[in-house]
C-alpha cells in the first residue's frame, strides 16, 4: 500500500511540474523582470500564497507585487540548496521574506524557490 501511495504522489508532482512549475520556473530564470512578476503571482495564487503576502506591504507602499520576493530569490546559490545546508537555507529565505511580510507566515511561498533551483 505505501508504494501505491508514493506513485500516486509522485505522478501527482510530476503532472504539477509539467503543468505549472516548469513554466514558472523558466520565467524565473529569464531575464525579463515582468515575466518573473507575472510567475510569481501566478505560483502564489495557485499554490494559496498569496494570501500571506498581503499588497498593503508593496503595492501600498508603492513597490511593484511581489518584487521583494523577487529580490530574495533571485540572489539564491542552488549550490546551498543540497545536503545538510538545505534547511538553514530554507530557513534563512524564510527570515528574509519574514522580515519584508511581518507577522505573516511564509513558509508555503519557499516552495516557489526550491524549484527554481532544480532547474540548474
């Protein structure tokens, strides 16, 4: 039973891959900022991220949606992202989101990071 479960899962992340990150992640790693915006509102409203990341904290002050995200992951080292390192680098992106979305939780939108680096 445990394997079938896993297959499950496993075609249901490979379908979302090919559906929805690959496209999103391949905007990430482009070089048009409007594109990378556009992937990111998308990833956040189809994932239910959004929500934490309210628009009073950019738009309302003035900051184009979802750009201070944008600068957070666009500075990541896929290198920092295997082994050991992989949970203080999540954390690390974490705090950093935190610090910019105060009081709001944040961890779902990291999944946006991640797959941008297993594109390298």
């Amino acid at each position: 039973m445990p394997q079938v479960n896993f297959n499950y899962f496993a075609l249901h992340y490979l379908n979302l891959w090919l559906t929805k990150d690959r496209k999103w992640c391949e905007a990430l790693e482009g070089h048009d900022e409007a594109a990378k915006l556009r992937a990111l509102t998308e990833a956040a409203t189809f994932y239910k991220v959004a929500r934490n990341l309210r628009k009073i904290h950019d738009v309302g002050n003035g900051i184009l949606r979802y750009k201070p995200v944008l600068d957070v992951i666009e500075v990541l080292d896929p290198i920092t992202f295997q082994g050991m390192q992989l949970i203080a680098s999540i954390e690390a992106i974490r705090s950093r989101i935190s610090k910019w979305k105060p009081g709001r939780r944040v961890c779902r939108i990291l999944r946006l990071a991640p797959n941008r680096l297993n594109t390298h």
